[in-house]
C-alpha cells in the first residue's frame, strides 16, 4: 500500500511518516513494539533497583531523636516542642514523630522509607492524570513511572531523600503531598464555579501540604499565584478555586515560616542571612546545576518521548495553557523565579553550601517547569511540528530506545547496582553488628559504651556517622533512643553539620 502513496524511494519514507497506523510498514510496527518493550523493561530495572536499595538503608542522624522524643515527651509535647525550638514542618516532624510513637525505629525503617517512596509515586501519578486528563489510567501509570525513574536516576544526591527516614518525610513525601494538592485544584470541574466544599477542599490541601517544607511550599506559591492571576484576568468559572488555593498556600507557609524553631536554628549559622553568604552559595550552585540539566542528553529525549506521548491531548487547564502558549515568555519567568528562590532561599537561611536533598527537589521543580514549557511551546508550534503524526513512525521508535539506554545510563544507576551488589551488604552488616553490641550491652547494664565508627558506606547513601565527641548531638540522640549514659566513637568518619 505504502508503494501507491509514495513514488520513489527517495520520497517513500517521507510519505509513509504522516500515514495513519494501518499504512505504516511493518517494520516500523516491530521497531515499535521493540522499543516500548526495551523501555518497560528499563523503567522496571530502575525502580526495582530503587526500591530494592531501601534493603540496605539503617537509621542515623536525626532519625533517632524522631525515635524517641515522641516517647519521651509524648506525641503532641514532642511536636510543639519541635515547633518552638527547631523547624516548623509541622506536616512532616508530626508524621516521623507518630511512626516514633507507635513502631521501633529499626522495625519500621524500610516500611516508612518505601511509605514515603510511594507517596512521591503517587503525587506523580495524580498530577500527571489532572494535566493530562484524556491519558487512560496505563498510560498514566506508564508515564509516572518513567518520571520516577528518571528523577531517581538523575537526583544530586538519593541518600538524603530516598534512604534517610528524616530526609524522606520532608525531601520526599512533602513533594508528593504538594502534587496531590495540585492535582485537587487541577481537578475542579471545567466551565463552572466550584462548590464551597471544593473550595474548602482545595484550602485544606494546600494548607496542609505546605507543612511538609517551607522551601517547597514557597517553590509551588510562585506558579500557583502566577496561575490565580492569570484566572482573575481570564475570569474562567473556576478562578476562586485558584485564588483559593493561592492563598491557604501563601498562609500554610507563613505558618511554617513563622515557627520560633525557624529562628532558633539560624543562630546555628554564623552566616545566617549574609547577603554576601546567599549571593556565593545560591550562585554557586545554581551554576553548577543548571548547565549539567539542561545539557542532560537524556532529558532531551524523555521532553521529546513525552511530547509524541501528549501530542494527542490537550494539557488542563485548557485556558492556562493556552494563554502561556500566548505569552512564552511568562512562563519563563514564573519557571526561572521559582529556581532562583530554590537556589537563594536555603543560601540565605544557611549561609552555608546548600545540603544535596534541597537540590533534589530543586530538580525536581526544575523538571517540571521544563516538562511544561515543552508543552506549551509544542502546543504553541503544534502545525509547524506534526507530533501527532510522528507518534508511531521509526523516529519515535528510535527516540524511545535512545531514552530506555539513558535511563540506564543515569549516574546513579551504576552507583545503585555497586551498592546493591557490594557496599550495601557490607554496610548493613556493620550497622546491623552495631546494633547487636549496644542491645546487649544494655542488657547487661553497661551503659557508657565505646564503638567502633562505620568503615563501609554505600555510594548513595547519606555518608554520617557520630563523631568522637560524646556530647555531640548525634551522639546524645543516639544514646537516648538506646537507653544509654554516653557513645564515643573512634576512628572518626566525616560529621554532618545538622
């Protein structure tokens, strides 16, 4: 059939790439099926590697002052008190403190950690299907699964996030939960105003989602207010549910923001708010980051294999989308503003380097804002570009055999497979013989102990254990989860400022 259409050889290939499915060759049909295939079983390769790692991963650093002020003060003393001393993440410190409560620290880690795991899954999976509604749910499924993938394979630094019980609940969940609320908002009914309770419903979950990390719920008041603004001047029946939701967040993270706790820990930062401090460290490390994302190769192809995937529906809302499609450029602006508060804000609490789990969410905001942008300007390019058309031909094919090598060739992959196979093991061994030492030296009352300092870390771990100091913070919250008097470790590891 193809030879009717197409006169020559020279132009059959041209002809044949904007043919419906039934005149492609088979051939094209069979590179297809291999390369949605290659990429299923890569996907599936990465996320077992990714779960399996939690195999591997043992409570350390704050994790077992979690553990035991629940205990210790109660639940509801323990979460004030954070909020008065420490940090105001209400959200996730209530969360880490309710599993302290309820389950042994080293019972439920891999529990938790692979918890926190899904929640992050989840809000992937519910923000992809409020975007890209006419997606059926495998499709949804398909596509969650392949960001997750690629994020993990990608991300700074998946020890602080992923295989940290503390780190997870506020680098990790926080995320999915902010997704999830997103998703409420994207999810008002098209074409009429939204009822009260839906209005209640949206302020709820952005209220609530803010209290995971005030950074991240800073990151997602830029976009969110953008897009109120934008409802207010359109004037869409569903702006009040935008409004709405811009400010239950603009509050929620006030009330972070505003936590005693907040101000009491910056005193631990010399250079807390040094205008000069936040100018090296945020513009530092915004130009190391930026031009090793951008320059991903592997992004590229997975902006180019969703856009084949999308080209066949219309990104929610239609009229947001739309007016960005109409005006680029501001949502550039909206995108470059929430990666410069990224970058800038954590630099101007710390004044110190920016901490890896911070950057893996700033990635994660910039994955997002690039995902979009693609859209919007194929939508804006949409008759000069002929997506629709290239869904099914060799060349989409090819780009999703491409996109399958990069997802195996992400960084962390290789690093991920060394852990899993070698340092993971030998790592878990020595923690876990630890653990045995000081259990049954408490048995027998001996209650100052001297331990030796971990000697194997996996790669993708967090890297930190307790100093010799036995007054050192670590230290004392180790001791108090154990029932001990003190800890010294000796051969010192690397420390991790908290």
């Amino acid at each position: 059939m193809s030879e009717v259409v197409g006169s020559s050889p020279a132009n059959a290939g041209a002809t044949t790439a904007v043919l419906p499915g039934r005149f492609r060759p088979v051939a094209a049909d069979r590179l297809l099926s291999l390369s949605r295939a290659a990429l299923t079983i890569a996907v599936i390769l990465v996320l077992s590697l990714c779960v399996y790692l939690i195999r591997f991963a043992r409570p350390k650093a704050d994790d077992f002052y979690r553990g035991w002020a629940a205990r210790g003060y109660g639940l509801f003393s323990a979460c004030v008190k954070d909020y008065r001393l420490y940090s105001g993440r209400w959200l996730s410190t209530t969360l880490n403190y309710t599993n302290g409560w309820f389950f042994d620290l080293y019972h439920s880690y891999p529990f938790v950690l692979l918890a926190c795991m899904l929640g992050l899954f989840g809000g992937f999976y519910l923000f992809i299907g409020s975007v890209l509604p006419a997606l059926g749910r495998g499709k949804r499924l398909g596509l969650a699964a392949i960001l997750m993938a690629f994020y993990w394979t990608r991300m700074p630094q998946p020890g602080q996030s992923c295989y940290w019980m503390n780190g997870a609940f506020e680098n990790e969940l926080s995320i999915g939960i902010l997704l999830a609320a997103a998703s409420v908002l994207l999810r008002v009914p098209a074409g009429r105003p939204a009822s009260v309770l839906r209005l209640l419903a949206v302020a709820l979950s952005f209220f609530i989602a803010a209290g995971g990390h005030e950074l991240y719920g800073a990151l997602t008041l830029i976009p969110i207010t953008v897009g109120a603004a934008v409802a207010w001047g359109l004037r869409p029946p569903e702006r009040a549910a935008w409004v709405t939701a811009a400010v239950a967040l603009l509050i929620g993270v006030g009330f972070v923001a505003a936590a005693p706790g907040n101000r009491l820990r910056g005193k631990e930062y010399p250079n807390h708010g040094k205008l000069s401090a936040t100018i090296r460290f945020g513009t530092g490390e915004a130009s190391r980051d930026i031009p090793k994302w951008t320059t991903d190769g592997g992004l590229w192809l997975a902006t180019a294999c969703l856009l084949l995937l999308a080209a066949s529906t219309d990104p929610h809302p239609r009229w947001l989308f739309e007016w960005f499609s109409k005006y680029p450029l501001a949502l550039i602006g909206t995108w470059v503003a929430g990666l410069g508060a990224g970058f800038y804000i954590p630099a101007w609490a710390l004044g110190n380097p920016i901490p890896p789990r911070t950057i893996n969410c700033v990635y994660c905001f910039f994955l997002f804002g690039w995902f979009a942008l693609a859209i919007v300007l194929a939508n804006r390019y949409r008759q000069h570009l002929h997506l629709q058309h290239l869904a099914g031909t060799r060349l989409a094919a090819i780009l999703q055999l491409a996109f399958a090598i990069a997802l195996l060739s992400g960084p962390n992959f290789f690093e991920g497979i060394t852990d899993a196979t070698s340092l993971g093991p030998r790592y878990a061994r020595e923690a876990d013989e630890r653990h045995r030492l000081v259990q049954a030296a408490v048995a027998r009352h001996h209650l100052d102990l001297t331990l030796q300092a971990i000697k194997t870390w996996p790669r993708l771990s967090m890297q930190v254990d307790m100093p010799p100091d036995p007054n050192n913070w670590q230290n004392v919250d180790f001791s108090d989860y154990h029932g001990l008097h003190s800890v010294v470790v000796i051969l010192p590891p690397p420390t991790y400022q908290r």
